[in-house]
C-alpha cells in the first residue's frame, strides 16, 4: 500500500519522488489519456482521509516542505512523526479525566 492509503500500486514513473523539484519539471515521459498531475496536497489529504496521517502530521509534512533552516525542518520532523499529536492526545485524556 501507499503512502496515502490506496490499494492499487502506480506506475513507476508517477511515484513521488523524495527529492525537492519545481512542480513544472515533474511530467510523465508520455501523454495517458485521464492522467492528470496531482494537485498540491492531494496525497496527503488521501492519508489523512485512509487515517495514515493525523491532523497534525499533516501539517508537519506542509512545514517540512516548506521549512528554510534546520530548526524548521526539526520541527515539522516531530509534528510529522507525531510527537505533537500525542502530547495533544495526552492533554485531551487528562482535561477529560478532570472534567473540562
């Protein structure tokens, strides 16, 4: 299964690639009638629907793609990884134990 959820594999040429490139210079090598580019986000809302990523995963894949320094880049590493997902799950589960 993919990244995002889905049952059926894609073809090798419109995997997505781990290496930064300007959307324009991403094409498949010929024109397949129905095919069309992914829009910006598409993949990751695809995971978030399936459950493979949470809210905040999600928003930390958008922060590593658009992190400029290290430090940013650590820190869309921990959201996507899900460290602040559960430490807002551990918050939810102790404001209910309290009663909030």
């Amino acid at each position: 299964p993919h990244f995002w959820g889905s049952p059926c594999p894609s073809p090798p040429f419109l995997s997505p690639s781990p290496c930064p490139s300007p959307p324009h210079s991403i094409s498949p090598p010929a024109r397949v009638p129905g095919l069309r580019p992914a829009e910006p986000g598409e993949f990751s809302l695809r995971a978030f629907r399936r459950g493979k990523l949470d809210l905040p995963a999600a928003e930390g894949l958008r922060d590593l793609i658009g992190a400029e320094t290290a430090a940013q880049r650590r820190q869309a590493l921990r959201e996507l990884r899900g460290e602040l997902g559960q430490l807002y799950r551990g918050w939810s589960h102790a404001l209910t134990q309290v009663g909030l």
